[in-house]
C-alpha cells in the first residue's frame, strides 16, 4: 500500500504549477544516496507527468558536478546540466538545475531535477518512479494516470 493519492495527467493544471512534495523524495545510484530530501517541489502540468527539484542543501554535493550542456527548457529557462558521479563512474547529464526561472516558478531555481532515465533508484514515499525521458526528467509514478478522452 503506497501512500500516494492516484492522479490523473489530464487534471492537472494547463499552465506549470509549482507544488509542494509532501513525501519524502530519494535518489540513488549504485547503492549510495545522491540526494533525500523532504523539502521538493514537483513541477506539473496537463498531460505530463511531474518534474521533481530538490534544494541543493539535500543533495550531496561532491556526487553532482555540472557538465558541459546547457540548453533552454520550454518555459523553464535557462538550464544547466550536471554530470552525477559515484565512485568512478560519471552518469552524464543526469540531473539539471533551473538557473533562470520565470517569476512564477522562482522557488526552484538553483534546484536539482534527477532524471530516473539515467539513475538506479528514484522514489517518493519508497515507490520507485518510472524514466519518462525529457531534458529535465519526468518522473512517471505508479498513482498517476492518463484518461484517454473519448
């Protein structure tokens, strides 16, 4: 049994919206955490799933060191992408922070967004989250749905 409520993609808002997380939020790579916190935000918009951003204050970080990429996400800004390293292995781009947010999402800048594409566990109240792929890594959950219309 999970504590997440079920979600539908289509009920959540047309325009981004910023929310609080109210669970705990977990990112780990070959066994050692790379970020826990209880302090997220979740970025969500109709049909897509979440975008989850930690404080960089519950990232460790001496694992996250920015790479070479930046790039402009869709209504997000300027992000900058950063390399995640566990022991010797360097997961390339595996998480992005939002330099330059617009006035309404300004809570998460600087905040890291893991991609579960790229990371071994990603979770939020211990459910795993799925990879949905994107610049900035969607997190898919089991408890949230897309009604088809008909």
């Amino acid at each position: 049994m999970t504590l997440l409520p079920r979600e539908d993609l289509n009920d959540f808002p047309a325009v981004p919206h910023l929310e609080r997380v109210l669970w705990p939020v977990v990112v780990r790579h070959r066994g050692e955490r790379v970020a826990a916190s209880l302090n997220a935000w979740r970025l969500v918009e109709k049909g897509q799933p979440p975008v989850l951003f930690l404080p960089p204050e519950d990232v460790s970080r001496f694992m996250v060191s920015p790479s070479n990429r930046v790039d402009v996400g869709d209504g997000l800004g300027l992000l900058v992408f950063h390399d995640v390293i566990v022991g010797r292995e360097i997961v390339r781009n595996a998480a992005c922070t939002v330099a330059s947010p617009p006035p309404a999402l300004a809570d998460i800048a600087g905040h890291y967004a893991f991609s579960p594409d790229l990371l071994d566990h990603c979770s939020v109240a211990g459910v795993e989250a799925l990879g949905e792929g994107g610049p900035t890594g969607s997190w898919r959950m089991p408890n949230i749905t897309a009604t088809v219309d008909a």
